[in-house]
C-alpha cells in the first residue's frame, strides 16, 4: 500500500504538471534515476509511476530510451485522476460540445425505442429533481441519472457506453451551473419538453428539445465566471 501510495503521488503530480501545461508534449521526463533522487523513492515505484501514466496515455515510455510527454490526442483527458488535478472549466466546452453532438440523436433514437417503463423511469427521475431546487449536488446526480435513462432508453449498449464515458466530468460541470438562480427549474422544464416528445414518438421533437435544452446549459456555463462578480458589484 505505501508504494502504490508513493506511485500515485507521482503520477498525480505529472498529470497536473502536463495538465497546466508546464509540461510540453514531446518533452522528455527526467531519467529514472533522477526521478528517485527528486522523488526520494526506489526505482520500482518510479517504474510503477512511469507505467501508469503510459497507460493513461500521457507519456510515452519506451525500453531503453528516456520517457516522453505524450501528443494531446492520446490523453485520455476523461480519466478520473487527470480530471482531479486539473482546472475543469478547461474542459467544460470541449464536454459541453461532445454532448451537444451525442445528446439529441439519443433522444431522437429513444423517441422510436422507449419502452412505456423507461420512459415512466425519466418522468419519476424529473419530478424528484422538482424537490432539490437548492441543492445543486443533488440536482447534479439526478441530472446525470436523467441523460442515463435516455441514453438507456435507446436500446444501443455501445451508445450507452459512449453517453456514460462523460459523466464523470459532466457531475462537475451540473454542479456548477445549477449554482446559478433558476437553472434547475430550467432543466426540469426541458426535461419535460424531451419527455413528451419521446412518450410522442416524436423523434424530431425529442432531438430539437435535447438541442435547445443544452444549448442553455452553455449558455450558464457562460455565466459561471461572472455570475459571482456581478454578486459582489450589487452588494
């Protein structure tokens, strides 16, 4: 355990590192021996470090050469640890965009495969976001578990698979623009806009109020920068 301990804080600190960018793709990490001096550990746990951010594709490590810093696109920029030691507001376009392109053919897909039960399970999962206006974490899981039973809905594991790959990250960006005033309320209102029109077999409808519904969520993302500014000038 102390050394998977030891590992971790060093991955954890090169994942912030390349996160914020102090790190260049392409820049070659010290040498192992260096990294145990800086490190004040054995060789095994350097390796063991090496390795994991390797697999989680941020470096590059080959036998007999000194490991490199990965290109951006085989980061996998959706891993729990990255996201934990990086500024998620970065991310929150490149999510928000991701979901806008995966999200409405969803609902469109799930208004021609919705079973009565599943849609039943979106309706029950809105009327409990109704009794969480002030709790933005709450609202959070319960966003999340909405988008699911859509995506769930479909009837297409893989879809499902890719829908569920982003929630991660997504928990966080909920979190943040259901702080601001009326954002819940909005969100149970276009749910139940997504909703009749998947219980209308309304694909077209379905996909246009996913569309709309999420391009207010940018919108608030937007605001989450200046929201609390504007608070502090009118107090």
């Amino acid at each position: 355990m102390a050394k998977a301990r030891l590992s971790n804080a060093i991955v954890t600190d090169y994942l912030h590192r390349i996160g914020a960018g102090e790190i260049e793709p392409g820049a070659p990490l010290p040498p192992e021996s260096v990294l145990c001096e800086q490190y004040g550990v054995g060789r095994s746990v350097v390796r063991e470090a090496l390795q994991a951010l390797d697999a989680k594709g941020f470096i590059v490590v080959r036998q007999g050469s000194v490991a490199v810093v990965a290109p951006r696109y085989h980061w996998h920029v959706l891993d729990q640890d990255f996201l934990a030691v990086t500024n998620p507001k970065e991310y929150y376009s490149l999510l928000q965009e991701a979901r806008e392109i995966l999200e409405p053919p969803l609902a469109a897909l799930a208004a021609a495969r919705a079973t009565d039960e599943a849609i039943d399970e979106m309706e029950q999962v809105n009327r409990r976001l109704e009794t969480v206006l002030d709790d933005p974490s709450q609202h959070a899981e319960l966003d999340i578990a909405f988008h699911d039973a859509v995506a769930r809905a479909t009837d297409n594991a893989i879809l499902v698979s890719m829908h569920s790959s982003i929630t991660g990250l997504g928990q966080r960006t909920r979190e943040a623009s259901s702080a601001i005033p009326g954002a819940i309320e909005r969100a149970v209102t276009w749910h139940d806009h997504v909703i009749a029109a998947i219980r209308a077999r309304d694909a077209v409808g379905a996909s246009a109020a996913m569309h709309l519904h999420l391009r207010q969520v940018r919108e608030e993302l937007g605001r989450i920068d200046t929201e609390p500014e504007a608070a502090e000038e009118g107090s």
